[in-house]
C-alpha cells in the first residue's frame, strides 16, 4: 500500500503539476489493518486515515478462530448449528438490550451485559430453542478470550453478547478459513495441517515470532504521525463475528497508555464503536455513516467529531438515527423524544 501511495502521488503530481494538498486512506478490515499500519510504518503518507474493524491483530485472530473450531468440532455433539442461533442470539437481547433503558433489539454495550448461556441449557430434549450441555460449553468459549496457558496474558477477544446471529463466520461448519489457511500456509508451510492439532501456547508463539511487525498492526506508537498533525477515526462493530470489536478497543488503550492518555490522543485519535453492527456493515443497529466526511472536516477544519450520526434504513428508507459517540462514551437516551431519533440522544460516559 506504501508503494502505490508513492506511485499515485508521483502520477497526479506529473498529470496536475504538483501534489495532492491532502490525501485520505479509507480501508476497513484488511483495509483497517493497512490504515493502522501506514500510521505506524509511513506516517507521512496520508493526513487523515479511516481504520474500520481493522484486522490488526491478525496472528492472535487466526489463533482464537482455530480455538473456537476446535471447540465445535472435536466432539460432534458440541457443534451449535445456525438454526439455534436466533434462540441464543433472543436470549442475549432479553438479558441485556434494556441494560441503556432503550429496548430496541440493540445492545448498546456489550461490555456491561452479563449474559450466560447456560439459561438455554435443554430441559429435556434437544430442540432449535435450548442447547445441550455440550453447546453451552462452546457457546461459552466464542464469548470468552483466547489466553496464554504459561503467561495468562490475554491473545485475542472473544465475541460479544449480540453476535450470535454471525457465528457461523467462526463456528460454522467448516473452520474459519483464513485461520486455517495462516497456520497451513504462513506458520507451518505444511498444506496437510489440521486445526484439530492446534497447541495454542507454543503454535502461537510462532505465529508471533514469524510476523516479527510485517502482519500485524499493533505498534502503539504514533508519535511521528501525530506530530504531522495526522488524524485517525477507528470504527468497529460491537457484533462483529469475524474480528472481535474488543480488539479495537485494546489497541486504542494501547495507544492511550504509550501516548500519555486521552488528553494527548483525542486531538489527533478517536475510535468508535457501533452497536449493532456487524463486519464493516450489516447486523441489527444503524450502520450507515459518513465517517469520510467527519475526517475531511478534522484535517481541514479541525472540526474534531464529537459524534457521528448513524442511520438504518429499511428498503431505502431511514428507520432509525443514532449518534456514534467517541469511545468510552455511548449514546445514552435523555429521557424524553422519539427513541429512534438521533436528536434524542446524548453522548455520555457510562
């Protein structure tokens, strides 16, 4: 991506006679992992990056979507088929979608719902609307972080209360493929590998000592493009089923702690978490934003977003407005207004 940056600045600088004045990098997913890493690596190429559910932590991902298909498929009975996702998925929703005094089918933070499945445990027979003792226990792991056996140290987030509806992405029934394929193809060069053999602790490892910063994007210095006066806006999902959204939350206090906390971040970072959404789109919640248009004003108005609207639409139409606040803060209802308008909503620390 550095390359072609070089080249297509080269290219209008020859056809218009000079340089962009300024140049923006929108990506979401591998397209996320790319933003972070040329703030990281090249931090003179862009002015304003979008960083949307980046995969930055792509060895840690591979490692946790490998542990949730051992889960399911070592033992057949502990598959959890998609047909008793919407009982789960109503379940999470009864537990935890009042938690914000909103009932909307969306949960506005999954950090605070306290959600056990064990409350689907059947009662007797097997049936779409329950989960046997053995799907309670992996429904269990997909919500629980990936962690090192020897050092206790967290290596990837789990799925939040909200994501069932996606749970085929990691738990379907075939692996995650492009956790197989890293394991197959970039850690073990062996195209015979099987999941079911995965050792976390030391095939992590490995992982991690052959990415050696040219994969993942987790260096949390941004020293040099801040200094520029570059701006960064993350966005991510609460109910992505492919990247867990926790771990742009982790990266973003990563920042914070080697930055000198939010006082000297904010002018320059800001991430936002969408509830509802799913993958860079989809899902329950208001998913549609412009988040390039709150970076042009930032880079060339230094009109920083304090909050971006969200819509849903329904066949076309705008169902629903919702603003998306800077993280820790969330949209918190003030009690009086239609609760699908954006004007109805604060953005509050929880």
């Amino acid at each position: 991506m550095h390359e072609l940056t070089v080249a297509a600045t080269a290219a209008i600088a020859q056809y218009y006679g000079r340089g962009p004045n300024v140049s923006y990098w929108n990506g979401c997913s591998m397209g996320g992992r790319q933003a972070l890493k040329e703030a990281q690596q090249f931090p003179a190429d862009y002015d304003g990056i979008i960083a949307g559910a980046p995969a930055s932590n792509w060895t840690g991902r591979a490692a946790q979507s490998m542990r949730i298909a051992h889960a399911m498929h070592t033992n057949d009975s502990s598959y959890i088929p998609p047909a008793k996702y919407p009982a789960v998925h109503n379940a999470a929703l009864q537990a935890c979608d009042a938690n914000d005094a909103v009932k909307d089918g969306v949960i506005e933070d999954p950090t605070r719902c306290k959600f056990d499945p064990t409350v689907l445990l059947c009662k007797g027979a097997d049936a779409a609307t329950c989960l046997t003792a053995p799907q309670v226990e992996a429904a269990k792991q997909i919500y629980s972080a990936a962690s090192d056996g020897r050092t206790g140290r967290e290596i990837f987030p789990g799925l939040e209360p909200g994501s069932e509806l996606g749970w085929a992405t990691w738990g379907g029934a075939q692996p995650f493929s492009i956790g197989v394929e890293h394991f197959r193809y970039v850690v073990f060069k062996d195209p015979t590998w099987d999941f079911r053999n995965l050792k976390l602790d030391t095939d992590l490892s490995l992982a991690q000592e052959l990415d050696k910063g040219l994969i993942n994007s987790l260096d949390p210095n941004l020293t040099a493009f801040f200094a520029r006066g570059g701006k960064i806006i993350q966005y991510h999902g609460w109910v992505d089923p492919q990247i867990a959204p926790r771990a742009s939350v982790r990266y973003y206090e990563d920042v914070l702690k080697t930055m000198g906390g939010a006082g000297r971040v904010q002018d320059s970072y800001r991430l936002f978490m969408v509830p509802g959404m799913a993958h860079c789109g989809g899902g329950e919640g208001p998913n549609s934003f412009n988040m390039l248009g709150a970076i042009e004003s930032w880079v060339e108005h230094r009109q920083a977003p304090d909050r971006v609207i969200a819509s849903r639409l329904t066949n076309g139409a705008v169902t629903r407005t919702r603003p998306l606040c800077p993280y820790p803060q969330i949209a918190k209802y003030k009690g009086t207004g239609s609760t699908d308008e954006a004007a109805s909503f604060s953005c509050e620390r929880p």
